[in-house]
C-alpha cells in the first residue's frame, strides 16, 4: 500500500481543524454539566430556605449548605468565562511567527480592557515594539512576525500593561523568548493594590 505524505499546510490545516472539534466537544460537555449543576443548585436553594425556616440559620447543616452556595455562585461565573474561552478558539497556527496571547485579570477574577504591549528595556529606556487591545473577556494577542522575531532575539524582552491614557500600570516579572512557531500563553494578574483601575 503506497503511503501518502501530507504538506506542511494539509499537516497544520488537519492540526487546527481537530483542536477545534476538541473544543467543540469540551464546549458541549461544559454546557451540559452546567444544566445539570445549576439544577442540583436550584434544588439545594430550595432545601435551604425549608431547613432556615425549621432549624435557623445558626444550625450546622444550614451553614454547610450556605457555604456550598456560595461556592456554587463563584463558579458559574468561571464556567461561563471558560466557556467563552473556548467558543473564542484560535486563529490558525502560522510556524514562522511567534504569538503571545492571554487574558488580563484583576484581583478578583474581573476581566480588563487594557493595552498589552511587548516591550524591551536597555539601561533605563523601555522601547515598546507591538501592543494589542483587550476585548470584553480580557484577552489579547500579540503576534510576532518572522523578520522582527530575528531583530528581537538579542533583546530582554517582557510585557507591560497600560491604560488608554499610556499610564504603565504593570509590569510583567518574566523574560520572554522570542521563537518562531510557537504561541506563549501568558495569562496576567493585576495586584489589588492599583485601585481606580480595577
């Protein structure tokens, strides 16, 4: 049997399109255990209100049961996000160009529309090379193509995040590499203490 070799571009191609049927069916099971949760949620409301109104709200149990409420409610939250996530995919994988990509996070979990920018420093001056707005969830993308990548590699490379005023209002601890081919995932957390930003 004669064997068939696939291209560069068929190989990325069937790549791409299998970790979008992936996700598709992660997204389809999240959804249905969602459905199945906020049910047993509804039913463990419903069971509080009757055991509050038998036993008072100092009874052990009723307690348990409010803490895993409150638990419960934090949780969706982060399920839809992750959904989200998920539903938003990927633009297709190019390996002559290096992306960075994640999300902007405050303190308390709260997505932010800030500037990201891919920055370099050298003695006292910072030069930033590319930037990328964050959308409603957070999430950014920078992507790096081939020629720069050769031109940045001799470079202390980080990131630093922004508000639309160009006032710098973090930066990222972490020296970045430069490779063609490959997307860095770098999800970011902006400390509580920055106050009106958040």
């Amino acid at each position: 049997m004669q064997k068939t070799s696939l291209s560069t571009e068929q190989t990325l191609k069937y790549t791409n399109d299998t970790i979008s049927d992936i996700d598709e069916k992660k997204i389809e099971a999240l959804e249905m255990g969602k459905v199945f949760q906020l049910l047993k949620h509804n039913h463990l409301k419903a069971e509080l209100m009757r055991l509050t109104a038998k036993k008072g709200d100092k009874d052990i149990i009723v307690q348990k049961m409010e803490a895993r409420i409150a638990c419960n409610e934090i949780m969706f939250p982060a399920l839809d996000l992750q959904m989200a996530i998920m539903k938003k995919g990927n633009d297709s994988y190019d390996p002559d160009t290096w992306r960075i990509q994640g999300f902007v996070f405050s303190a308390n979990e709260r997505p932010l529309k800030l500037i990201v920018s891919l920055v370099s420093q050298k003695e006292q001056t910072t030069k930033i090379h590319l930037s990328s707005n964050t959308d409603d969830l957070g999430f950014f993308s920078i992507t790096v193509e081939k020629q720069m990548i050769a031109k940045l590699k001799s470079l202390k490379l980080f990131l630093q995040v922004s508000d639309n005023k160009k006032n710098i209002i973090h930066k990222v601890d972490k020296t970045l590499l430069p490779a063609g081919g490959t997307i860095d995932i770098e999800d970011i957390l902006i400390p509580a203490d920055h106050g009106p930003i958040l």
